[in-house]
C-alpha cells in the first residue's frame, strides 16, 4: 500500500464519516495504518469515534489502543469487555500491554491479569512493578544476550535459530553466567567480523546501561545526544532485564512536548472531550487566575482616587500590563524550554539571567520611546508619556526576574513549571505594571 492511499483513506475517513456506509468505513480502516487509524480517532467526536473503534477488527484493536492518548484510551477500553481486551493485546510488546493496562481501575486490571496464561501474566506483573515514568515503564523483556567466550559463528548460528528478531534490534546484549550486563555487541560487527572471533575480542563496554530507575525524561535525553535506537535496561545489582527502543522513546518525547504546551495553558484534555469533561479540567486554572485578577484589581483599587482625577490613566495602564505579561511568557518559554532539554542548570543560570535582562533594557528603550511619542502625540501630556514609558522599563525588567525565578522555584519544590507557570507571572506583571504606572502618576501627579 502506498502513502499517498494511505493518507487519502485517512482524509476521507477525516471528512466523509457521516456520509458513508459502515462497509466503505471498513474498507477504508483495511487500508490505514494503527498510527493512521488512532489519529483518525483522535481528531473525531466522540460518537463517530466509538463508531469507528467498534468497526475495527479484534486483533487490530491493541496495536491502535497503544497509539492513542491515555485520555481516549481510557474511554474506549471501558466500553470494551475483559475477554476482548485480553485478545486484543495478546500480541502487543510487553511495554505496550503495560501501558494500556496500568491505566486501568486496579480491581479490572486484576481480573484480566487473573484470567491471563501464567506465562503472560508473570511477564506483565513484572512490567507493572515499575512506575510508568521511569525506565522499567518503558522496557520490553525481549533481549537477546549472549556470552563473552562465544564465537562469533556461535552468535549468528544463535540468531538464525530465532523465528524472528525482535523490532529495532540493531545490537544484542553481551552478559556473564549470572545475566549481569558487561556490554553490547552491534549486528553490524557480527556481520563484519571473522566468524573465529570471541564476542569479548568485538563487543563494545564503554556505553553504560540505562538504570531502571532513571526518569523517563532523562531516558528520551540519553538516546536523543548518543543517536540511539536500543539501549539495555539493568536492575540495582547490575542484571540485564530488558531493553529500551527508539519508538518508545519518540512517545515519551511526544507526550512530555503535548503535556508542556497544555500545561502552560492549564488545559490536559482530548481535543474533542465531551463540555463536562473539559470544563472540569479546566476549572481550576481559572479559578486560579480569578483570585489573581482580583489581586491585580485591588492594586488598581489603592490608586482609586489618583484614577478619579486623572481619568485617562485608567485608559493607558493596560497597556503596561500587557506589555509586561507578554515579555514574561517570552522568558518562561525560553526557561521550560531549557529545562526540559536540560540546558539550564547551575553554571548557565546567571548568565542567561544577564542576557534576558539586556534584553529587557533594550526592548524596555525602544518600546517606552515608541509608547511614550504616542502617548505624548495622544494626549499632549509630556509628563504622561514619560511616566509611562518609565513604567513599562520598569514591569519589563520585573518580566525578566518572574519568567526566570518563578519557574525555578517552582522546580525546586517538585512541581511542575509548565502548569500554572504562565498565570504566575503574569499576576506578578499586571501587579508590578499598576503598581508602577499608578504608583508614579500619585508621586508626580497629585
């Protein structure tokens, strides 16, 4: 099937649903991808959705499942029965199998494991004993590991000998009698090599195996700066347990990049999540941002009686507001962004710190000479103008100190500086901009 097909089954299935019969549906899925499928799903209503999951096949339903984000993922297992979703996921990757189980009320996901073969339940219960976020949520326990004194024949013998080598197997692993890891051994040096040679003489020991307690993140940076597509997973005493592929790392990338961009807006929902559901997640954040508001207006409220007099004040302090939020959200998304790629730390903090602060005096003299010839040619007021162009220097700098300090505090204490970030320092910029405009019109005003 080629991609252009491909792709046109997925417009079609995108643009006509309500206009075609259930069989020109299903040949169109027959065409598509799991991939394809679960965006087709992800990017429909909620009624055409389950219409579509109900048209796909048994043995189809697993692959499409692991694609899907946890939110609709939820919703569609839970219409699904114990003994489908068992033959749905029978042939998924162990880390797959985990994925959609351990999103699952405990009590059911019990029962499906209760009503597993021992084999597949005992290699499942072993994914379900690390946490989703680290290294142990993302391996997969299919490793092929030979030994330092096996000749090179020996291992190619060995992996003729498999049915079939498991996906993205671009090395296998090198361990002593008792499974600890002592390096890898790439299929290109198999190939390459003499078949007299030891696997000692070629295997590679300086890559050092991924903990499997190391933070998923921190996993998605170790592949992404060595170029990666596996890397072996070791317990605390240094046993080979499994290993990490490179599609498993591309979803945590995935995900960490949706979760930053909704967060900034307090938003985590599917896009097409029923009104409840969606005003239900979002309530918060702007319950949130309501207490901030009425901070920001009993700022405003303290100079009630300098605005009484000189009215149009009230028409020229947004201006220093919004100009202060925008920068602060500039700065934040430089700092989440360095945070997230792990450039920020220590060493660098202070001089990006100096190089967002020049930033902010620079745009601070262009911008206040722009305002304040404005302001001046608005209300012919020279003391209006410079007064508001000194106030925006002021709640552009303070832009700097908030997008900066705030998601590092924020850090510090665990949480997460893509959510709610954004609602912080723009409080702290709306109350330094009325502050300061307002606070210097009383001073050279009144």
């Amino acid at each position: 099937m080629s991609d252009s097909k491909s792709n046109d089954s997925l417009k079609t299935i995108l643009d006509d649903a309500s206009n075609l019969s259930l069989n020109q549906i299903r040949r169109l899925l027959k065409k598509m991808t799991a991939s394809e499928i679960a965006h087709a799903l992800e990017s429909s209503p909620p009624k055409q959705r389950n219409l579509l999951f109900s048209l796909l096949k048994t043995e189809e339903e697993g692959d499409v499942l692991f694609e899907l984000g946890e939110e609709i993922q939820q919703d569609l297992v839970s219409n699904i029965s114990n003994e489908e979703l068992i033959e749905a996921v029978k042939e998924l990757e162990l880390d797959e199998i985990v994925d959609i189980l351990q999103n699952l009320p405990e009590e059911r996901m019990n029962n499906i494991l209760s009503n597993m073969s021992l084999v597949d339940r005992k290699r499942i219960e072993i994914g379900l004993t690390f946490p989703d976020n680290t290294a142990g949520g993302l391996l997969n326990t299919d490793v092929i590991s030979v030994r330092p004194n096996n000749s090179i024949n020996e291992v190619i013998s060995y992996l003729r000998d498999q049915s079939d080598l498991p996906e993205n197997t671009d090395k296998i692993f090198v361990v002593n009698n008792e499974n600890e890891y002592l390096g890898e051994l790439l299929i290109s040096k198999i190939i390459t090599s003499k078949p007299s040679m030891l696997v000692r003489e070629i295997m590679d020991t300086e890559f050092f195996p991924i903990d499997v307690d190391l933070d998923d993140k921190e996993v998605a940076t170790i592949f992404e700066r060595n170029d990666l597509i596996s890397s072996s997973v070791v317990d605390k005493d240094g046993k080979l347990i499994g290993r990490i592929t490179i599609d498993d790392v591309v979803d945590v990338i995935r995900e960490d990049a949706d979760q930053n961009l909704l967060g900034m807006a307090g938003v985590a929902e599917d896009t097409f999540a029923p009104p409840g559901r969606a005003a239900k997640s979002r309530v918060f954040w702007l319950s949130l941002n309501l207490i901030t508001a009425f901070i920001a207006a009993s700022t405003i409220n303290l100079f009630q009686d300098v605005i009484d007099k000189i009215v149009y004040l009230a028409v020229l302090m947004p201006i220093v507001a919004s100009m202060g939020g925008v920068a602060a959200t500039q700065t934040l998304t430089i700092v989440l962004r360095g945070l997230t790629l792990e450039q920020i730390n220590t060493s660098n903090i202070r001089w990006l710190f100096k190089r967002e602060l020049a930033v902010s005096i620079l745009n601070g003299i262009v911008l206040s000479i722009l305002v304040g010839l404005v302001t001046f040619g608005w209300f012919k007021d020279i003391t209006i103008a410079i007064l508001i162009s000194c106030a925006l220097v002021i709640n552009l700098i303070s832009s700097v100190i908030a997008g900066i300090l705030v998601p590092l505090i924020l850090r510090k204490f665990n949480q997460d500086p893509a959510i709610g970030g954004s609602v912080v320092v723009t409080t702290i910029t709306d109350v330094v901009g009325f502050l300061s405009f307002l606070g210097l019109a009383t001073i050279y005003l009144i």
